[in-house]
C-alpha cells in the first residue's frame, strides 16, 4: 500500500545535520586535540609526532564540519589554513637553518634543558621544533584540501542541471 502523496516529505526525511552526529562531535573534538597533544609530546621517544598529531587534530575538525555544515564551523572555528601550512614550513625550515647557524649540518638535533618553578625540567628539543613545523603544516594542508572538497559540494546546482565542464 502506498502512503498519500501528504504524509511522504521527503525534504524533511533526511537531516543534514543530525542531532547525534552534533553532539558526538562536540564531545569528541576536545578528547581528540588532546589526543593530538599526547602523540605530538610522545613522538619524541615513542611511536608518534607531528604528522600524526597533525591527522589526528585535522579529522577532529574535519569531524565538526560533516557534523555542523562548512558555514556553521567556519564561523566558530576561524583559522586561515594557508597562513597555518606557511607557518608549518616556515618552523621547519627554520629549525633546520638555525642548526646551520649554529656551525652544524642542517637540520642537527639539539637540545636545551630549562628550569620551571612548578613543573621542574623540561628538556627542549630542535626536533621538537621541527615536529610541530610538521604538525601545522600536516593539519593545515589537509583541512585545506578537505574543506574546498566539501565547499565544491555545496556549489552544485540543486535544480538536476548539469554543471558545465571545461573544455579539454
């Protein structure tokens, strides 16, 4: 049996941002940036670093904007992923110059060790450095091509035309 042609609503059978998918996101953005933080700090001596930091906080936002809509994230979270990519590379680049500077090879490992009145040593290290260059470029450079992937979706005529190709 058919359901009359009133009761059907087709354009409200399908939510594009459901209620469970904005509530998990909320909650789980926050777990995973600091999910992020512990590989970027393990990275040193385990399994981990700056590239899998970078992923891991990258798909945490990728998650916000599946779950709130490209509009909606961008206006609560602002961040400008080409400046967080140069900044990347530019930290990077320059832990390795400054090695140089220093009268070694480029890109040479050295540490420095400071003393905190609360938290007590804390070894810094240029590799460390260099892993969060490679963190904001890794998380820059893929919200920047997933997010224009996404922002192309919702350039799509919505009338069933087809949408003009160039020409080869």
């Amino acid at each position: 049996q058919r359901l009359p042609r009133r009761m059907v609503h087709p354009e409200r059978a399908w939510d594009p941002h459901p209620l469970q998918l904005v509530l998990a996101s909320r909650l789980l953005l926050p777990l995973a940036l600091l999910v992020a933080v512990f590989l970027f700090l393990r990275g040193e001596a385990h399994p981990g670093g700056g590239f899998v930091a970078g992923l891991v906080a990258a798909m945490a936002v990728l998650l916000q904007y599946m779950a709130h809509g490209v509009d909606w994230t961008e206006q609560h979270i602002q961040m400008k992923y080409r400046a967080i990519v140069a900044a990347g590379v530019i930290v990077a680049v320059l832990t390795g110059v400054a090695s140089i500077a220093a009268g070694a090879p480029f890109l040479t490992h050295g540490s420095l060790t400071m003393r905190w009145p609360v938290i007590g040593e804390l070894q810094l290290t240029t590799s460390m450095l260099f892993d969060l260059g490679v963190f904001l470029t890794v998380t820059g450079a893929t919200l920047l091509a997933m997010v224009n992937i996404g922002r192309i979706e919702t350039r799509v005529p919505k009338s069933g035309g087809e949408v003009a190709r160039p020409a080869s």
